[in-house]
C-alpha cells in the first residue's frame, strides 16, 4: 500500500515551498516535508475532479440561483469548501425535491408529535463521553489523529458569554448548552424547542438571551428554524416554546444574526431583513427589507426553484451614535444581480449603497458577509466573501477584512487582510486550491474584543487575530498541525511537539469571564474552544493555551450512519463496538469499555458498515462511495509512515467513485443473512461477496446499471434480491425518482412501474426494510414533505408504504405519522416497525396500524439512521445529538409497555 494518509482535506498534492518569508514566517508555514500528505491529497482530489463535471450541469440546469463553482467540486482538483456545498446541496435537495418547503412545516409536524402517545421505556445516550480526535491508538493510514484538536463535538454555530463564566453554545442542530464554569460541564436548555438548529446566540444589554434558530451556514432550507426564541434568566431558566417573538413569520427560515440598536432587534435572514420591538415581544415580525418580494411566500413566483436564494440577508450594521442609520449586507453567495449593500433614503426606501472606500459595493463582489463592531463605538470591522473571487481564483473565495475607522458602518472602509496577508501570518493552508477564505461562503466569525477596539478575533477556516487593527494577523488557532516542523505522529504525543490548535472551520465567537479571567470562545466544526483573550503564543503565532470544552458533556455530533457489533476483547461476550460517520469528525470508535471515545477515519464519515459478530471489522465511506476498510478497528501506531506495509486500512472504492456517480452520502449496505455480501449504490448497484476481507476496488461488480444521471439513494438486500432507490435528476428541476429491483448475480434487474402521480409520492427515496423471511415484503421511506408544504409537481402524500408482491403494488401504511421528512425504517426481531424523521422516531407494534413515538428523551432533531445490535438495542444516529440506543425488551413481545403511555 502507497504511503498516504486520509484527511479532510480537498486539494491537489503539491510540494510546499517557503518563498521570501521572515524567519518567524517560515517557522509558521508547513515544512517542505510531505509528512502523511500524499494519500489524503491525491485521493481526495481525484474526488473532486470526477465530480466537477457532474455537479457543474446540475447547477446550469438549476438556474441563475446556483453559481458553479460554488456548487459544485472545482476542475482543479476540488476542495473541502466544494465538496461541503454539495454536501449541504444534497442533504437539501432529499428534503425539498420536487419543490420547494412552504412556512409552517416543521412547526405543523412538531405539533402533531406533540399530541402523540408514547411507548414504554427511554432512550440511553451512547455518545455521552468525550471524543478524543487525537486519539493515540488510531493512527492508521485514513485518520486524523495527531491533527492537533484534541476533544470534539460537532458544529457549534452561536456562542454568547458573560462576566461570571456563564457560557452558552449552539449546536449546528443540538440546541443550546449553558455552562456556569467558564465552559464545560454543560448543560442543555433547549431541548423542549421543535427545532435545536441554531443561527445564533446573543445576550442583549439586559442580560436576556436571544436564540436564533435555523442554521446560517446553507443558502437553502436544510436546517430551517421555528424563529427566535428570548430566555430571560439564561443563568437558571431554559428555552420554552412559548418563549418565541412574535409570531410564526421567521418559521422555516435561516437567521444568519441578530443586531440591536433603537429599541429593535434585526433579524438577517434568508427570507430577507426583519425587526421587532425589544420591549414588546408579542407582535408580529416587520419585514423591513426583501430584495425580491415576488418570491417569498404567497408571491408570484414563490415556487420558482430559485425561490430560496433571491432573498437572502446576511448582516446588519447599525451605527453606534445614531441607530437610525443601518446597513444591510444582502446577497446569495454563488452570486445574484440583488448582492449588495442598502440603507434607507430619506422617502423611507432601501436603496443601493454606491461607495464604502475599498469595501466593494459592486453585486459580483458582495456575497457572504459579517460585521462586527467595537464596544467603545470607535471601530466597525468586516469580513467579505466576493462571488466573482470563488468563481475565478482556484484558492479562495475572500475578498478580504475591511475596516471603518469613524466607527460608522458608512465608512470609510480600509482593507486590512486578504488571502495573500493572512496565507503569509502562520496559516497552515499554503497548498493550491485551498487558502485563507477558500470557505469564506461557509464559516465566517468576528468579533472585537470589549477592552480594546483595536484587538479582533476573525475566524474562517482558522481562528485568526490582530492586536493592531489589522497592521498585522497571526493565526493562533491553524487548521491543523499537519506539516508543521513540530508534528509528529508519535501516538506518546498528541500531535508531536506543536499545541493543542482548534478544529478547523470557524462559526462563532464571544468573549467573556470566569473569575475575574478574561477569555476568547471559538466555535467550530469541532466544538467549541477557549484561551485567555491575551493568550500565549509561539514564535508563529500559535496560541499555545487553547483548551478544548468539549468534555462529554455537550454532545452535538451530527451522525450520518451507526454500526454496531460485539467487541472481541470484551471476556463477558456481551460488550458491543458502536462505530458512526458524522459531518466533519471522521468515524468515532466507542468499545465495549471506553471511557473516551476514539477517532479512527478522518475526514466526514459517511455511511458505515460493522460485522455484528467482530465490532473491528468496519467498512466507512468517506463520501461519494471512497469505502475504506479495517478488521483490527483501524488500530496503528502510525508505523505505516514509515513502513506502508504495516497500514491497515484499505481503500476498497466501487468504479463509481472515479467517475463522480455517487450522491455525497452514499448508500452501502450487507446482506443480514450473509455478512460477506455487500451492496453499494452509485449510479450501479454494485455487489462484492468478500467482505472484510476485501482489499480493492476492483473487487466489486455491477450487478446493474440505473442509468445514465441516475444515482442511488437507498440500497437494501436480502437473500440475494435487491432493492435499489434512485434519484435524477436529484434537484428541484426535473426531479425524478425510481426504485430498480433484481438479484446480486445480476439476474432478473427491472424497473418498477412508479408514475409520478401514482401511489408512492414523488419525493426522495430514504430506506427500504426488507422482510429476512420474504424478500417480497418491503417498506420503503420517502424524505420531504406531502404535498401540503412541498410546492412541486407530484409531491405526492404519505411517508412510509408497504408491498408485500417485490414492488407490484403498494399500500401507505404512514397513518397517524407526523408529516415530516422519514429518512430509515428497520423491522424489528418482533415483528415491529421502527421509523426514523426528522423529528423524532416512531414505533408501529406487530398487528397494529397506528404509530407511537418511540421510548422518551430521545432530543427532537433528525434521526438519520437506524441500525439493530447485536445486544438486542436499536441504535438511532442523530444529525446534531449524537448516538442513543433503546432496548428494544421494553418494547415487550409484540405489544406495547403501556406503564408510561
């Protein structure tokens, strides 16, 4: 095996060169050596190039909306800031096709769970420990660990801190957590909220907490909110629904922040600018400002599929000294004639704002943007990510950090920073294809410190920091360690001789105090970090003080997939290996007697598949069908850098990955009956009967061909026959969906006959559950809304149906479901039905038709997969909570415990 090691990273391998820099400089920048380089670049930059083409017609078709480049991996070689658009593209697409999501869906369906009964028994949360990235016993070939981020969560998207150490942070779909510490030992206080997806925290001058729900980091409706919730004792109270302003006019929206200033609250969002009074909470949301009104609901081209870009509001800038004045940052990333800067004229309308100084006011160079003003009024800071940058220069999107020195967002503004100053002050993105701002469209923070205007904390893929007002940048929280001269894989170290640096990929940040000590709170793609707001640093500006607050307490891990098996070491023969692959932190390992979680695949950990017999024989899929595989749970001591024979993890990829035909999140999945026998879905369905042994990609063959554009969505097998759920086009225009059937010796393939208006609704396949003592009983989920909320041609009704003649004829056995998007159904041992959505999931005993929710305290957030143990638990993968498992004997022999129904 080549010596290569798999990481995050999207980009093309190069030799790092250190041209013309200090010695301070050159200190900072990776080594010239390659160190695990090679594998992680050149695999994953294959990725990027088989899928550029691809994508690129799926944004053409897509309209005006969509910027190419923003939407899809670049030709050069594709990069995380891509491969994440496509990513959070698809994850929309299964829950929007064939249409668009009207307001007040997931509000409706969380009502209706509401008034739906219960199941005996709860949840047990099995993801409550830390999640050490760094992980010493996991430095195999295709981990991160020794990256340098020590213990991660997941995204935390909104942070806001006080002077007596309380501390609260949102979760990208969690919810907000509350420490008293200063950070850590956290507490959730959100959890009773039909939506745990955060845009943003803030503490307003009263001490009162505001919670923005609905996501800031896509562009469409992929983590849409309920509005804004106001706690007014955060340090003892927690979020109620009746705690919301207003009413339901910011529902189903993304709030990317909130400003205050003249008695009002602004809201930017993606369905324009919005105001309430912040004395009076009951009254409607204002709608100051929407570029495009014929497109927000009830207007004329409401169901146009641009309908959820041509309104969307990132900032606002309210002067300090006269709050009358305010600037609006409008403008969708990939590009819109509406991008620009407004403020109202005299007769009361928003205009066009001509000239700011060098802060471009020109559509093709406002996209997203940020402001951040000083405590004192004498400053006001900017981050601006350009359209026309992304779609032309292959390394970033940034335009650059602006500055207006009058403390008026008016101006004039003065650039302080672009890709060039911040690549060359101690960042660890030198490569081509990804520099500073590459994801500038995506993670984007600011903040000035209270004590001194002149000192800001910018984040974008690294935390970055000025104490001059921008005369000069360090980076005191750098992407990673990898290639710095004071790495090493060495599993007695975390991360060699460098510190401890932050996750990559910055959301939040706030300043506060414990104990009279002043400290700095990032939030990231891996949780949540602080340092004293003077810290300590190197001689290339790497802060040597980080602490990471994630310990165990606050789990917002966003799980795509959950694989559990026995744990060979466990002498008891009961304790289980629970392995799952999550947005942005790899595959976590937990076995049988861990007190802390480890990292064994790096990169996002996609679907999984675990051998129910040996919990360390693990298949993950890094995304777009890269399957990787271990049958020693991937345990190295890093000796494969030096010796690649001893690597064990192997890269096993079906033929699809090379050309590009495969969703981001991919389906794979093995035969109950037969462990060895494994199913992929790309554009073919693809069969492989070695197993874990299995060690090339050419060892897969297609059992048959969806066609062309078509690509897999659901994959499911037993004894032989196969069920395999498609889209494509997968986008709002021209969606189409179908399911194919035949066996794995690529025997009797056929289509089955499902017309857009027929029985099953014309929405996103999900799952297949396949009946092990009749492959001819099936039911099969479908994503998205029922015709109610989705504006599409044949949106269809109904969420789970069932056939028991291979497909022939159908029946909706939905009932009294929720009318919220399914995304995995498993029949259980005893004959029930378990259902996961985005919201909770259900319960359907045997000889029954109604539905129940399933156990309690399970967090209202996506359940993304469902998978059974081999200790007679079912283990739910959440996409913002983490995994949990409920025993299924709770659930009796075939009839409900109704001890607490």
């Amino acid at each position: 095996m080549p010596t290569r090691q798999h990481r995050r990273l999207l980009l093309p391998a190069v030799t790092l060169t250190v041209l013309g820099l200090t010695t301070t400089q050159a200190l900072a920048a990776p080594s010239a050596e390659p160190g695990p380089r090679p594998h992680q670049a050149r695999h994953q930059a294959e990725i990027g190039q088989k899928h550029a083409k691809k994508v690129r017609a799926q944004a053409a078709a897509a309209g005006p909306s969509f910027n190419a480049r923003s939407e899809a991996p670049g030709e050069d070689g594709g990069d995380e800031a891509e491969n994440s658009a496509e990513g959070t593209a698809q994850y929309t697409e299964a829950r929007t096709a064939p249409g668009v999501v009207a307001p007040g869906a997931y509000g409706a369906a969380w009502a209706q769970l509401q008034s739906m009964p219960h199941t005996g028994g709860n949840w047990d949360h099995v993801t409550d420990k830390p999640y050490d990235s760094d992980d010493p016993r996991y430095r195999d070939v295709n981990s991160n660990s020794s990256g340098g981020s020590g213990y991660v969560t997941g995204r935390i998207t909104g942070i806001a801190a006080d002077a007596d150490g309380y501390v609260y942070a949102g979760g990208a779909n969690g919810g907000v957590f509350r420490s008293r510490t200063g950070g850590g030992q956290w507490q959730s206080i959100s959890d009773k909220l039909p939506s745990l997806s955060t845009g943003t925290l803030n503490l307003d001058g009263g001490g009162r907490l505001w919670y923005a729900t609905g996501e800031s980091n896509t562009g469409a409706t992929s983590y849409v909110g309920t509005g804004v919730y106001v706690l007014a004792d955060p340090k003892r109270g927690e979020f109620q629904p009746g705690m919301r302003v207003g009413g339901a006019e910011l529902e189903s929206t993304i709030i990317h922040a909130l400003r205050f200033g003249g008695g009002k609250v602004w809201a930017a969002t993606s369905r324009g600018v919005w105001s309430h009074s912040t004395t009076d909470l009951s009254g409607p949301w204002v709608l100051e400002f929407a570029p495009n009104p014929e497109y927000l609901p009830g207007g004329s081209k409401a169901g146009d599929p641009a309908a959820p870009y041509k309104n969307i509001a990132n900032d606002i800038a309210i002067d300090p000294r006269d709050p009358g004045k305010v600037v609006l940052a409008v403008g969708w990333r990939g590009g819109d004639t509406y991008n620009g800067f407004y403020s109202k004229a005299a007769d009361g309308s928003w205009q066009r704002v001509g000239s700011l100084g060098d802060l471009p006011t020109d559509a093709a160079n406002v996209g997203n943007v940020t402001f951040a003003a000083s405590a004192d009024g004498s400053r006001y800071y900017a981050i601006d990510q350009s359209p026309e940058v992304a779609a032309t220069d292959p390394d970033t999107g940034l335009k650059g950090i602006y500055v207006s020195k009058s403390g008026s967002p008016f101006g004039p503004w003065t650039q302080i920073a672009d890709k060039e100053k911040l690549r060359n002050s101690g960042s660890a993105l030198q490569d081509e294809g990804y520099q500073p701002g590459i994801q500038a469209w995506y993670n984007q923070s600011l903040q000035v410190d209270p004590a001194d205007p002149d000192h800001v904390y910018a984040g974008l893929e690294e935390v970055l920091e000025t104490k001059n007002g921008g005369s000069t940048w360090t980076v005191p929280g750098p992407y990673w360690n990898f290639g710095f001269p004071c790495w090493s894989i060495d599993p007695a170290k975390q991360s060699g001789d460098c510190s401890q640096t932050t996750h990559s990929d910055q959301h939040a940040v706030a300043f506060g105090a414990y104990k009279g000590k002043s400290s700095v709170y990032v939030g990231n793609d891996g949780g949540i970090y602080s340092r004293p707001v003077n810290g300590a640093a190197d001689a290339s500006g790497h802060a040597t003080d980080w602490k990471s607050l994630a310990d165990g307490t606050m789990d917002t891990l966003q799980y795509y997939s959950v694989g559990v098996g026995k744990d060979p070491a466990d002498r008891s023969g009961r304790g289980v290996i629970v392995s799952g692959g999550m947005q942005d932190n790899g595959e976590s390992i937990l076995r049988a007697h861990d007190k802390v979680m480890g990292s064994n695949f790096g990169g996002d950990g996609a679907d999984t598949i675990v051998d129910p017999n040996n919990g360390c024989n693990i298949a993950e899929e890094y995304v777009y069908l890269d399957i990787w595989v271990t049958q020693n749970c991937a345990v190295n001591d890093g000796s494969w850098k030096t010796d690649p024979a001893k690597a064990t993890s192997y890269e096993v990829a079906p033929p699809d990955k090379e050309t590009g035909e495969a969703r981001f999140i991919a389906p794979i999945t093995a035969d109950p009956k037969n462990v060895d026998t494994w199913i992929a879905g790309g554009r073919h369905v693809w069969v492989q009967h070695k197993g874990y042994a299995i060690r090339s990609g050419s060892e897969w063959t297609s059992a048959y061909d969806l066609g062309a554009g078509h690509v897999a969505t659901a994959v499911a097998t037993v004894n032989g026959t196969v069920y395999a759920g498609w889209c494509g086009p997968c986008n709002n225009v021209g969606f189409s969906r179908g399911i194919a059937v035949g066996k794995t010796d690529g025997t009797g393939w056929h289509q089955l006959d499902l017309p857009v208006d027929g029985t099953l609704p014309n929405r996103y396949i999900s799952s297949f559950a396949v009946d092990e003592n009749d492959a001819q009983h099936v039911f099969v989920a479908f994503n998205g809304f029922s015709r109610t909320w989705t504006e599409g041609p044949g949106a269809g009704v109904g969420h789970l149906f069932e056939t028991r003649d291979g497909g022939a004829n159908w029946t909706d056995v939905s009932a009294n479901l929720p009318d919220v998007p399914a995304t995995s159904v498993r029949i259980l041992p005893n004959g029930g039905l378990a259902l996961g959505s985005d919201l909770a999931a259900f319960y359907r005993a045997p000889g029954t038709t109604d539905w129940r929710v399933l156990g309690r305290n399970l967090p209202t957030t996506a359940v993304q997969q469902l998978k059974t143990g081999p200790d007679g638990k079912l283990y739910a993968a959440t996409f913002g909570r983490g995994i949990w498992s409920f025993d299924l004997r709770r659930l009796g022999h075939g009839r409900y415990d109704e001890t607490d129904g």
